[in-house]
C-alpha cells in the first residue's frame, strides 16, 4: 500500500488571487505596507500567523493581523461566488489525477495543509473530494511545517510506512517536511516558489505535469514490494 500526501494551495488549487489579494487588503487595513507578490507568495504553505509574521518582518505573530485577514479572506470568498477574479480554480490534469490515483487499489490519498480545518473542509466540499482522501492534516492538527509533524500524524493514521510514503507539494516547507518525516519529496512546478529552490530543499523528484505523478508512484511499487 502507498500513501500520496498532497498540499492544497500551489499544489492541487490556484489560490494565487485570492490569498495575495486578501494579504494586500488585510496589509491596508492595518496600516502596514504589503512587500509584494514573491514575498506573499514565498509564505504559502506556512500556518496562517506564522506567514502573516513573516511576511510582515515581525519577530513574533500579530494576533489583529492574523484575525483580520481571516474576516478579509471570509469576505473575499463570499464574493467569489460571482466574481470569476477571486475564484480558485485547479490546477490543470489534477482533477483526472486524482481520480485516476483514487481508483488505485493499493494507493490512499492524503492532504496535509497551512490552512485551517475550516478551509481544508471548504476545499474538499467544493471539489467534491469527500471519498477521495483518507486523511487530512490542517494547521489546527499539527505543527506548521516544515515541521513533520502533518506527515506523522497521517502515516499513522494510514499504517503506512515512511519508504512508501510521498508528499507532493510547491514550496520549499513541502519538500524539508517530507525530509524530516523519512518519505519522499515530490515537488510540482506550476506552484508558488522557484523550481531551483524546491531541488536545494530536498526535492527528489520534480513534475512538470500531473500525468507525471503516476511515473513516479508505479517506482515507487517496483522498487519497494509489498
């Protein structure tokens, strides 16, 4: 048996829009200055208060920052269901992915996320995922990454070993999360952070479309029999 452990945002979903326009909008309301797209991208992945933090240049997390754009974002979502600007489509080949990897009787499907179990819940309801993934990890589970723990908790959840193991994900906290729980770095290409520095984090293998993902996970199979 396998497990896929999949990121959300950069990964499955283009959130790009709506998580730079809430940071822009949130950074307004609050007076501060917004330090542009790669530095509200770069954060992506992070727990919210942690990349909130960060990407203010704060040295610990700002509690009016991290609620504010909570509502701005709720507001932002609201509104996406009539504005096309705002909406978080997938990324292209993951829905025929997904369903192909799902149907894989010795494969289990995994999600561990920076967002909330709130947003995670809204991702997989809105995608029409509920049968797909036997376990979720959000940032209210676990430790932000690139802590391992998201990965533990989901391997132990599984019963599924560390050598049988991939985490798929865009930035630079995926692929060092992945180190430190023991399994494989998968990084996907058409994400939110440079491809140069996925590979210096740990990226054993890089994608550069869905397709590709099936490639690896049949390796996977010969190289290590059940």
């Amino acid at each position: 048996m396998d497990l896929i452990i999949f990121d959300l945002d950069g990964t499955l979903i283009d959130s790009e829009a709506i998580i730079l326009g809430a940071q822009y909008e949130t950074f307004a309301r609050c007076g501060r200055v917004h330090p542009g797209r790669e530095a509200g991208l770069g954060v992506i992945g992070l727990t919210l208060d942690i990349a909130l933090m960060r990407v203010a240049g704060l040295a610990e997390p700002d509690d009016v920052l991290t609620q504010t754009y909570r509502d701005v974002f709720n507001d932002m979502r609201r509104r996406a269901e009539t504005d096309p600007s705002l909406a978080e489509p997938l990324f292209p080949g993951v829905a025929e992915m997904l369903a192909g990897l799902s149907q894989r009787p010795q494969t289990l499907l995994g999600i561990a996320t920076g967002k909330s179990r709130r947003g995670a819940d809204y991702a997989i309801e809105h995608h029409g995922w509920a049968s797909l993934f036997a376990t979720t990890q959000t940032a209210d589970d676990a430790i932000s990454k690139p802590h391992p723990g998201m990965i533990l908790r989901a391997m132990a959840e599984t019963g599924i070993a560390p050598e049988r193991t991939l985490m798929v994900g865009d930035s630079t906290f995926d692929m060092e999360m992945a180190g430190a729980a023991g399994v494989t770095p998968v990084a996907v290409s058409w994400g939110f952070q440079p491809v140069a520095a996925l590979r210096a984090a740990g990226a054993r293998h890089v994608i550069e479309n869905c397709a590709e993902l099936t490639s690896i996970v049949d390796g996977l199979a010969v190289a290590q029999p059940a």
